[in-house]
C-alpha cells in the first residue's frame, strides 16, 4: 500500500508539471528521449506483463523515427508491475523524480560563457586590431588625439616615440586649434612653495604639481599674465619676464627691458592672432606713465610712444586686479580717479574712463566673460562680508550687480577680517578667500553663475592645506610654443 501511494504521488506530480506545460491533463507524459533507454534496464524487472511489455517496444521503434511523446495510462496493467517499471528505472539513474523546491540552474555569466570562446579567438583579434590601425588615417588620428582630455594625453603620449613626437606636429596644431576652448586652469603660486608652481583642473577637480626645470631657483618669480596656453612670469624684483608653457616646459627669457623701471608694473598679454603661432605680445606699464611693449617675433621690447596727456598721473594702478584681455585690448583698473585704463595692442591707443566703484567695496578686481568686462569684490557693511559680481554697462559706464556668493557661504564670513584674491579673471574665476581662521578657494562660473568649492591645495606626500598667494588663469594647449 506504500509503494501504491508513493506511485500515485509520483504520478500526480508528473501530471501537474504536465498541466503547466500543456500536455493532456489525464496522462502521464514523458519526452522520448528520456525513455529511450529504459529497455535497456528491463531485464532487471522479472516478469513484465505483455500489455506494458508490448507498449514499450511499440514507443520505442516510434521514437526511432521522429521525437514524439509516451503517453501512459495508470488504468492499464497492475499497480506493482508500474511500481516495478519505477522504481527499476530510478536506480538506473535514467529516470529523475521531480524535486518542486529546487530552483532552476542560474544563467551562467556572459564571461564564463565567453571565456571558453575568446580563448580560440584572440589571436585572431589580434591580427585584425593590427590591421585596423595600420590602416587607420593620419589626419583622423590626430583629430581625435587633439580632443582627448589634457590629462589623457600626457598618459597617452608615454605610449611610443612616435605619439610623443605630435607636440612637434604641424598638422597636428592645426588640428588642436580647432578645438573649442573649455574652462582654463589657474596656475598658482603658495606661500609654503614660492619656487613651485600648482596647477588646478576644473573639469577633474585636481591639483597637479609640475616641475618647470627652467624657470630660476634663486629668486622667486610670479604668474602674472598669459595668453593662447602660455604663462608670464615677472621676479618679485620687477626686473626679468619668462614665459613658459606649464604642460610641455616649453620656456624662454625675454630680452631686457629698455627703460630701467624697477618699481612694480601692471603687465598684461596677447596674441597676434587666434594661437602663439601668429606670435604674441606683453604690455608692462608703470604708474608714472612709463610703459614697454615685447613683441614675441622680434625678440625685443618697444617703445611705441607716451602716455597721452588726457590721462591723469600718476595711474594709481590696482595691482590686485590683473588685466583683461579682449580683442586685442587690455584693460587696467585705476583707482585715482575711479575707473578703467585701456590700450589697443594693435593701434597704440591709450584711453581713460572713469566709473565709480561701488560702495563699500573692497579687494575688487577686474574679469572678463564673452567680450563683457566684469568686477569682483568684497562687499562688507557693519560686520557681514559678501562676494559681489557686476556687469559693466557700455551705456552708462556703470557697475550693474548680476550676482553674489550665497549666503549660507557668507555667514563663514561674519565679524570676520576676510581680505580676498582673485587667482583668474576668464569666464571660470577662481577666489582666495582667507582670513586668520579660515582659509577658503571657490570657483565662480560667469556664464552660467555657478558657485562651487574648491579641494585644498595639498602638495604630494603632505597632508597640509596650502595657502594660494597669487596666480592666473590660463587655457591649456598642448602645442603652445614660447
């Protein structure tokens, strides 16, 4: 009777996974090619009756011809003679009972199922990557070598002698001066390392810490102009400019000045043309009116000509603002009378425009974004402390305020003596904000009016937050040439 109950359990589940599938619900159905060797344990069974005998030869010459499906009815035969047929089977390992709470097998993963695949196939790949790139064009190469990331190049050109060699490249400079210009960077000097230079990455948000080999040792020498990837460098004596490229070390020291001025000049700096290889030229100019102009492809400073008598002297010249740069113009900030000083590098023409700066404002300086002139300042009134950005209006020569810091960061100010610098004036500007508790760097994103913080500068292998004492923006380029 137990061997009748366990038959008709087994019998019950089969029907039941049957149903799922969709086979007739009264019948015991199983796929020939798990019966097919079922003969071949039939001699275990003594005896078998004729009918059940007599069903499985007919399946199983069926089978033979095409896959089709036993169907066994319980009602024919003897109980015991379907419990032998069972159980004779399950010890021949041929026929599996149904276990319901064991889960499916997991689909293995792609890489285990390719694994076994690429093996065979990898030097094949091999064969064809290098066709592939033997094949590949020149021209095409460099265009997308010159839209790699900064970063991604240096990396990239450690490859062979021959990626290395693009700086060198003609057409390759080309292909880089197509490139739309992104956020520049800020080189800048700190007050722990005043012989070293750190770079900051506003796309990766990371400081980088080169080594510029040619610039002197023995006397400390300050970012204070660039233009088209290259940095303008003046010794803290006012005596000697350099310019270098800070990515690929490309470096020269200018001539001496003629004029013997040694007092601190305001210095600013273009290009001839839309890259350094049209040239370019630096403007260095006084308080007392004195000023000189370096032209990169005569190797030498001139004199153009006198400051004209319209302009009061002496200039009284901002030297915590830098100079802005737009279509060959630059742009100095005065402070007596309040205003602005220009000269046209390309004509020689000097002119003067006052405009009152706003009240209460201090530590203020000069930016550009898109052709538009931009002043940044501290505003402070009893004890609250603010950053303030104004738009010069061409109409009126007003400062119009656009935007300022908010003021959940303004609070960190209050009853505070905050003095600020600003370390890059060109779209993406970059303020030092410091006092004696508090060391801060933010960036301030004209065109879309963005505030974010910036990491503190550490330098390798140190765990000490630098503190910024100047630098300047620059956009890099790969191919500048000093």
């Amino acid at each position: 009777m137990e061997g009748l109950a366990m038959l008709r359990q087994l019998i019950g589940q089969l029907q039941e996974l049957l149903e799922l599938y969709g086979s007739h619900p009264s019948s015991l159905v199983l796929p020939s090619p798990l019966l097919s060797p079922l003969p071949h344990p039939l001699h275990l069974l003594q005896p078998l009756p004729p009918p059940l005998l007599s069903q499985f030869h007919s399946h199983h010459q069926h089978q033979q011809q095409h896959h089709s499906w036993c169907v066994l009815n319980v009602d024919d035969g003897s109980t015991d003679d379907y419990y032998s047929l069972i159980m004779a089977a399950g010890k021949s390992g041929n026929f599996k009972m149904l276990e319901p709470c064991k889960p499916p097998h997991a689909k293995k993963p792609r890489k285990e199922r390719t694994r076994g695949k690429s093996s065979g196939t990898t030097n094949t790949a091999e064969i064809m990557e290098q066709q592939i790139w033997k094949d590949f064009p020149e021209d095409l190469f460099e265009a997308v070598i010159a839209r790699l990331p900064i970063a991604t190049f240096f990396r990239f050109r450690s490859v062979c002698r021959k990626w290395n060699s693009l700086l060198d490249s003609q057409s390759f400079s080309q292909h880089c001066a197509q490139v739309p210009q992104g956020n520049p960077w800020f080189y800048t000097i700190t007050h722990e390392n005043v012989n070293s230079g750190a770079i900051y990455d506003p796309s990766s948000k990371k400081w980088h810490h080169p080594t510029i080999s040619s610039l002197p040792n023995k006397m400390i020498v300050l970012p204070v102009a660039s233009a088209g990837g290259l940095v303008c460098f003046l010794d803290i004596g006012h005596r000697n400019f350099y310019v270098c490229n800070p990515l690929t070390q490309s470096f020269k020291e200018l001539p001496a000045r003629s004029v013997k001025v040694w007092s601190r000049v305001a210095v600013g700096m273009t290009l001839n043309g839309n890259s350094t290889c049209g040239g370019y030229k630096i403007l260095w100019v006084g308080c007392d009116g004195e000023f000189e102009v370096y032209d990169s492809l005569k190797n030498s400073w001139t004199r153009p000509g006198h400051m004209p008598s319209s302009i009061k002297l002496p200039l009284s010249l901002n030297f915590r603002s830098q100079a802005v740069s737009i279509d060959g113009t630059l742009y100095f900030m005065r402070s007596d009378p309040e205003g602005i000083v220009s000269y046209d590098m390309v004509n020689g023409v000097w002119k003067q425009y006052i405009i009152p700066a706003p009240l209460h404002l201090t530590d203020h300086t000069l930016a550009e974004c898109g052709g538009r002139i931009m002043l940044v300042g501290l505003l402070t009134k009893n004890a609250a402390t603010c950053v303030c950005i104004w738009e010069l209006q061409k109409m009126t020569l007003l400062w119009k305020e656009v935007d300022r810091m908010p003021n959940i960061w303004c609070l960190e100010f209050y009853g505070k003596h905050v003095r600020m610098t600003c370390l890059g004036n060109r779209g993406l500007l970059m303020l030092s904000l410091r006092s004696r508790q508090m060391n801060r760097l933010v960036t301030y994103d004209v065109s879309n009016r963005e505030w974010l913080k910036v990491p503190g500068c550490v330098v390798p292998r140190g765990r000490k937050r630098q503190w910024i004492a100047c630098g300047t923006a620059f956009h890099p380029c790969l191919t500048a040439i000093a």
